[in-house]
C-alpha cells in the first residue's frame, strides 16, 4: 500500500447524497427549479434567490465548455503538479468547479470555451469526482 497522500474525499451530506450516489453510478445529476425549469449546482435543499423547495432531480448530459481555469503548480497533498482547477459550464447552465483531465496541462492545450465532458475518478466504493476532458467528438 502506497503512503502517498490520497486526494481528499469529499463528505456527502443528507443534501448532496443524490449527487455523490449519482456520480458513483456514472450520472451527473443537478437539481432543477419546477416553477422556472433552471437547474442550479451546487446541490441544496432550496432554489437559490428564491428559497423554494419545489424542485426535482434530472441527469444532466455531462457535456459543457471550458468557462475559466488556473494551473496550479504547487498543489496540496493527493495531487500532482501541474493541474488545472476549472469551472465549466454546462450545456444545462450551470457551472462547476472541477479539474480538467485527459490533455496537457498548458494553456495551449486549456483553450476557454473548447467543448468538455463529463468523466468519473473514482475514490472508494462509494465517491467518484465528476473530472471534465475534451469532448470526443
């Protein structure tokens, strides 16, 4: 067994246990205002501004763009220099922190608005972080 730290593991709540459930099964899943039809992230037991809770769960597609970045190179333990901490923005509207994966870290390879898609590390039995690459295609 390796003594490298280990990426931390995010501690799901009674609010965001659908999430993490649905990551774990590969889906990102959003919460979504049934009066508006917005979606909103991140998860919570109200619709942001308004406070209502007449809201409802929906697989989103998992494919977005590029919104903004930085590349870190001096990352905490569990992480390997050099990353990029992203927000992407999904086709459904929303945007989320992540990382992107799968292409150089640089930005010549980061390029803002290039098409993203969703994929799952996974950590343990029960969490897999939604990470975003270069969509296929």
């Amino acid at each position: 067994m390796s003594d490298a730290p280990k990426r931390p593991r995010p501690q799901p709540t009674p609010e965001t246990k659908f999430f993490w459930e649905g990551c774990a099964r590969g889906e990102l899943l959003l919460q979504k205002d049934n009066a508006t039809g917005k979606c909103y992230f991140p998860p919570r037991p109200f619709v942001p501004g308004t406070g209502s809770t007449d809201i409802s769960v929906v697989k989103a597609s998992g494919r977005g763009r590029l919104y903004s970045y930085v590349i870190n190179h001096r990352p905490p333990p569990g992480f390997t220099a050099p990353y990029a901490i992203a927000v992407v923005e999904l086709d459904e509207g929303v945007r989320m922190m992540t990382n992107i994966v799968d292409c150089p870290q640089t930005p010549e390879a980061l390029v803002l608005d290039m098409p993203v898609e969703v994929t799952f590390e996974k950590i343990d039995d029960e969490i897999s972080l939604p990470l975003f690459r270069p969509a296929k295609g």
